[in-house]
C-alpha cells in the first residue's frame, strides 16, 4: 500500500497483536517515525507533527486495515492515539 507520495510502507491487517500496538504500527509508518516514539498520549499533530495530509492518509490507512469508515466530524475529534483506538474499538464492536 502506498501510504504517501514520498514515501511507501507496508502496512499489515490486523493481527494476533493489540489494537494499540496495532494502530502505533500504522501512524508510525504514516509518518515515517519509529512506532516506539508514539505513545497513547502523543497529540498526533502536535507531538508527533502530522500534516493535514498525513492525517488524511493515517485515517484512509486505519479505514483499510480495520474495515471501518471515518467520517469526517469522527476525524475531526480525534487528537492522540488514544482517541484513534477508542474509536476504532468502537466501530469494531458495532
């Protein structure tokens, strides 16, 4: 999948490991940044310096892997990881 037009990585549906591990993957790879340095806490664009179009490209990623749909009022709330997962978990569960 390619995840930016300057760069590509490999992002894999979801596995044996937890969602937060899951989605760290996925921002990680979006942003060109080592999964490790994001924390649930991390502000996705304060902290971790997302753009408006890596932002729009970690949302269409999540959609991807995990089958879910976003809408645009969803992403607008979303700030950390921590709001990502609880609302993928959310969607999954429905």
């Amino acid at each position: 999948m390619m995840i930016s037009g300057t760069q590509s990585a490999s992002v894999h549906p979801p596995g044996p490991d937890s969602l937060p591990a899951q989605v760290r993957e996925i921002v990680g790879a979006v942003l060109g940044i080592s999964p490790n340095r994001v924390r649930g806490d991390a502000a996705l664009v304060a902290d971790l310096g997302a753009t408006s179009l890596d932002f729009v490209e970690l949302v269409m990623a999540v959609e991807d892997v995990f089958g879910v749909e976003i809408s645009d009022a969803e992403a607008d709330k979303l700030v950390t990881l921590d709001d990502l997962v609880a609302l993928i978990d959310r969607m999954r569960a429905k």
